[in-house]
C-alpha cells in the first residue's frame, strides 16, 4: 500500500447508495428513530438485519422495506435478555460472516420514577434497557466486525447524558454512560478498523415523546423551546447515523453528536415555579 492510500479516505463510488452492499443491524429498528433507520439505511443499498421487541411492527417494517426495493430481515428479539441477543447475532452471522454497520438505538425513560421515590429495582430497569443492552448487542457483534476488516458503529442515547438532567438522574446517568462507553470504545478499537460515535436526540416526535400532542396551543413557542424553531422527526436523528455509519464520515471517531435542535447549546431545563418541576418547554414560567 502507497503513503497515498493510507492516507486517502476511502472513495464514495454512489452518493446515493452510501451504504451499497453492507449489512447493518439495528436495534429497536421496527418504529421511531430506529425505524427510521432502518428505512434509510435500506434505500442506500444496505441489506437491514433489525431487532425489535413488537412481531407486529417489526414484520410491518420489514414488508415496508421490501416493497420499497430495499432488502431487510425482522427479528423479534428482547435486547434486554443475553441469551435472545446471542440468538439473534447467531441468526445474522449464520447468513453473513460480518456486519459492516452497527446501531444501538434502544432506549427509554420509562418507567419514569422520581430518584427519591425510586428503587433498586427500578434502577435496574433503567440500565437493561438503556446501557446493558448496548454492551450485550456491540460484544455480540464485535469480533466478527473487526475480522471482516472493520466498520461503523452508531450509539443513540440521548442529550440528557451530555447535559445536566434534574428529571431522572438515573436515566440520564445511563445516557452519560453509554456516551463514555462510545468514546472509550472508538479509542481502543480505531486501530481495528471500528468507528464508534453516538447520537444525543432530543425534542424528536416518536410514539415514545409525543411533543406534537402536548404542545397544542403552544406551537408558537417552538422558536423559543429550540434554537432552529421546530420540533425534530426521527429522519432527522436518521440522516445523522447515515453520516456516521457511511465513509462520509471515515476520519470521524469517540465523538458524541447532540441532535437536538441546539437545545444543549440553547440552555435546555428550566425550574418552572407553576408547575413545580423542571420543564423543557415553558409555556409560562
């Protein structure tokens, strides 16, 4: 290999198949951010393994895709439990001997228990299904990864790990975590040819966050509420991880990027005396 070729990022034959021949995996790929994923990653040419928890969903999904052209495969599967990851990466490297990209978007606030009123036991509901899972699925995968001569690897957790959350502390300590482990992870794996970045989303409309539905009457504040004015859509926090996943991003690794429509940037929590909690939209202080 020529100074010339080490030094040169990899070509980009098809801008508008980024992704051209690659298997990607997905988590929670069924619906939301994860579904749009999915979809995304499937029109720019990769064959989509995804995993959700919902069959309903997750064969909607994988019909969706392939009518649109695209190739994909469900696997309904518990991110949560060892032994059904182990299951499902068996099911995928059984079809290919590697993956070329890797997300983690599962995730959720709740059941959301205030810190003084909550217990072990809901502490660990926070880490199987905002931490564990990411360690489970990314070991599953890993090796396999690096012996197919490297990839990407994509972490969706959430802005309250890259600021200061007054809501859930427990939450937004598996958030921060799973952030750490992203860039701890991309320092010690570059050298294997692995890339690993995360996404911190916020005030992005899913069925999980219906910003929409609890904004009624107050949409004027969206200029007020983020920096760019209006909410965010799971193709938003999509577009970003065909960024990081694709060799647009070849020379871009350890770094945690806050979807947010400048939120972070722009303050985020405010003590409301009204309401008695920390909002992230006032409607009125």
């Amino acid at each position: 290999m020529t100074s010339e070729e080490v030094s040169s990022p990899p070509p980009i034959d098809n801008w508008n198949r980024l992704l051209d021949g690659r298997v990607a995996v997905v988590t929670g790929g069924a619906g939301g951010i994860g579904g749009a994923v999915s979809s995304l990653f499937a029109q720019h040419g990769a064959h989509v393994e995804f995993i959700d928890i919902d069959a309903e969903a997750a064969h909607a999904k994988e019909a969706e895709i392939l009518a649109a052209g695209g190739s994909a495969r469900a696997h309904v599967a518990d991110v949560r439990d060892a032994a059904e990851v182990a299951r499902v990466a068996a099911d995928v490297l059984g079809a290919h001997p590697y993956v070329s990209v890797l997300v983690n978007n599962v995730g959720d606030y709740r059941p959301l228990v205030r810190f003084r009123e909550s217990t072990p036991e809901s502490w660990k509901e926070m880490y199987d299904i905002n931490l564990f899972h990411i360690f489970a699925v990314t070991h599953a995968f890993l090796n396999p990864m690096i012996e197919g001569g490297g990839g990407s690897i994509v972490n969706i957790h959430s802005v309250e790990g890259m600021r200061g959350y007054p809501g859930e502390p427990v939450y937004g300590s598996m958030k921060a975590a799973a952030a750490a482990f992203t860039t701890d992870l991309a320092a010690g794996m570059g050298r294997h040819g692995i890339r690993v970045n995360g996404i911190g989303p916020d005030l992005t409309q899913t069925a999980q966050v219906d910003y929409i539905g609890t904004s009624v009457g107050s949409e004027h504040l969206w200029e007020a509420w983020a920096p760019v004015g209006r909410v965010g859509w799971p193709e938003d926090q999509a577009r970003v991880a065909l960024f990081l996943a694709s060799d647009l991003s070849s020379f871009v690794t350890g770094h945690n990027v806050p979807v947010d429509g400048g939120t972070k940037a722009g303050g985020g929590w405010f003590w409301s005396p009204t309401a008695g909690r920390f909002v992230n939209r006032p409607k009125g202080l």
